[in-house]
C-alpha cells in the first residue's frame, strides 16, 4: 500500500482499554479501518494513530505513519522517541473539559508539594502522628510555564486536535477530514 492510500487508525493504549473508543470511532467514521494495538494487521495500511505511552519500537514498522496523536493533554511520551520519524506529524487534543482537568490538577499538584501532602500521607500510611509547622505561604504569582518540559523537536510544533465543549466530538486532522460527533 502506497502512503497516500495508508488509511487505517491504529489506536495504541498500552494501559488502557481502548474498547470504548474503538466503538464510537467505528460508528462516527464507519468507512476507516480502525486497529487497536497490538493487532496491527497489515502496518503499511496505517496512516494514523491514536495513542497514550505506546511501547517502543512500535512506530518503527509503520512506514506510512503520517500523524500520531497523544490521547493525553501533552506530546511528551512522543517527543525524542527513538522510533517515530521526524516526517510524522505529533498531534495533541485540546478542549475546554481538558484545560479544566489540567488547571485542576496542576493546582492539587502545587498545593500538594506547598502542604508537604507526600509526607503526610506516609506518616498516615506509616500510623504515625507528627506535628508540622505551618507551610509558608505560596508566592503570589505562580507561574506554570516552568512546570512544562521543553519540546525537543523544535522544528515541529504539535498539532491541537480540538474537542467541542461537550469533550466528546474530536476534530480528526485532513487525513481523514471528518469531525467525529457524539450523539
């Protein structure tokens, strides 16, 4: 199969049970091959990929891959991979339930370490009781920009696969030019 004829979505989640997703992109895009990992099938016919942390060298075998998306709010476990060439467009999903549950977690995430939270939950865990000073307060401008790892493929900025408000009705890039819709 030529690259412009590779049209199969590989779905790839390691740790996740993609069964769900596999069944709403069936229904929404009933025309397109759609593989969940580890049964690829022919590799050549794959264009696409959805993924979250998937095992290396699994993009080494597809080569017409021509764009993988985390399902995850970042690239970072598909950027610098040994195994997923520079030609592959790196995708992300972006919408405004994720921006919630991101901003959510990142305030749980600094008032865990500002409240010591890890060493108290030990101490729980441990049956122990120990007193601790109050934690000094946080600064008055928190800036998360320094929590995000740099990208290291600086020639290639990812692609925002944008979700409606309903976070349900993803918006596939040109290769298959269509909009999944959730009813």
């Amino acid at each position: 199969m030529t690259e412009s004829r590779a049209t199969a979505l590989l779905v790839a989640t390691p740790d996740r049970d993609p069964a769900d997703l596999a069944e709403r992109l069936r229904n929404r895009l009933p025309s397109v091959d759609i593989r969940i990992w580890p049964d690829l099938g022919d590799p050549r016919d794959i264009g696409f990929a959805l993924a979250w942390q998937p095992p290396e060298p699994l993009f080494n075998g597809l080569a017409n891959l021509r764009a993988v998306s985390s399902l995850g709010a970042g690239v970072d476990a598909l950027i610098d991979r040994s195994d997923l060439p520079e030609r592959v467009a790196v995708g992300r999903l972006a919408g405004p339930m994720l921006a919630a549950d991101m901003a959510a977690y990142l305030v749980v995430m600094v008032v865990g370490h500002w409240k010591r939270l890890d060493a108290l939950t030990a101490d729980e865990h441990a049956h122990r009781w120990r007193p601790r000073a109050p934690s000094p307060p946080l600064p008055a401008t928190l800036s998360p920009i320094h929590l995000v790892a740099p990208l290291t493929r600086p020639r290639q900025r990812p692609t925002t696969i944008y979700v409606d408000e309903d976070e349900r009705a993803p918006t596939l890039p040109p290769l298959y030019n269509a909009t999944i819709e959730q009813s």
